[in-house]
C-alpha cells in the first residue's frame, strides 16, 4: 500500500524545489492514504514507540536519490533544536502530539525570529521547503508516530549538526 502513496506522489514531479502548492498536495494524498483502513499494516502500527528522551526512525520507503519516506516515533519531550532539512518535507501526524517553532532568519543579526507555531496531531500536516527552519518538541506525556515524507533519503542530506542553528533567538 505504501508504493500506492508513493506512485501518487511521484505524479506530482516535486523535484528538488517543489512548490508550497505541491507540498500541500502531496500533504493531502498523505492523509487521504493515512483515512485508508490498510494504509499502515498492523506489524507498522505495533512498532514500539519511542520512551521518554528517546526517538525512533522506521524507514519504510527508502531508494536513492527518490523521496523517503520514515514513520517516526519521539518520546514525552524530545526536542529539536533550529535547524533546516536541506530538502523539502512534508510531515503528517499519526498520534500524538509535534509542535513545531518555525523561524525566519534576521539577516542582520544572525537571530532566529519566531514565526509562528504549529502542533501536528493525528490527521494533521505541515510541509517544509528546503530553506525552511524550524524547532520541534513532542509535548504532552503520550509519544508521537508521524509520517515523514523527504525529498531524498536522510542518509543522503548534510550530517544533522551541520544544519542546526545556534539557540540565539531573538527577544
């Protein structure tokens, strides 16, 4: 089933630098999959999820040089700090609860200024370009299962540290 969302997907020829309007669609075909009662096999959804500080990545469509896409599961309170995926992204909430900072960069400064703030719950999507940053945060005590759909596989992007932003964000 999952090949299905990937095969709809692919139709939308998103490229390297898909735009907002594409990103929500394919967001779109996300959920309408997810609504699909064999969408996720039960041996998917009895992964375990992730403890308390604890995060998990479940690749379930992974090819080079083609979109990714990974079911992960964060703990009670695991956080992310500022960074940018170097690739576009669209993430769709399964259970639990992702809040989302996203930021601007101050060019003048170097500081972070807070734009606004998402919370991605089951049946709810966020989609991210490439240049986009953001911080994320599991809240709640329940741990979080979300869809991530990338541009290109994760073992192909800059390490993670490389494209985090120092905590200095703006008052």
């Amino acid at each position: 089933m999952t090949r299905t969302l990937l095969e709809q997907v692919a139709a939308l020829r998103l490229g390297p630098d898909p735009t907002d309007q594409q990103l929500a669609e394919a967001g779109r075909l996300m959920l309408a999959w997810l609504a699909s009662p064999d969408a996720l096999p039960a041996n998917v959804l009895s992964l375990p999820k992730a403890a308390s500080q604890q995060e998990l990545l479940y690749p379930l469509h992974v090819t080079p040089d083609e979109p990714a896409l990974y079911l992960v599961s964060d703990g009670p309170g695991v956080a992310s700090p500022p960074h940018e995926h170097a690739t576009w992204a669209v993430i769709v909430g399964v259970s639990g609860n992702e809040r989302n900072v996203l930021y601007q960069r101050d060019l003048a400064s170097g500081a972070l200024l807070p734009l606004r703030t998402v919370d991605i719950k089951a049946h709810d999507m966020i989609h991210l370009r490439a240049d986009a940053i953001h911080a994320t945060v599991a809240v709640d005590d329940l741990p979080t299962f979300h869809l991530h759909l990338y541009g290109k596989p994760l073992n192909e992007l800059p390490p993670f540290a490389s494209r985090c932003y120092p905590a200095k964000i703006a008052p």
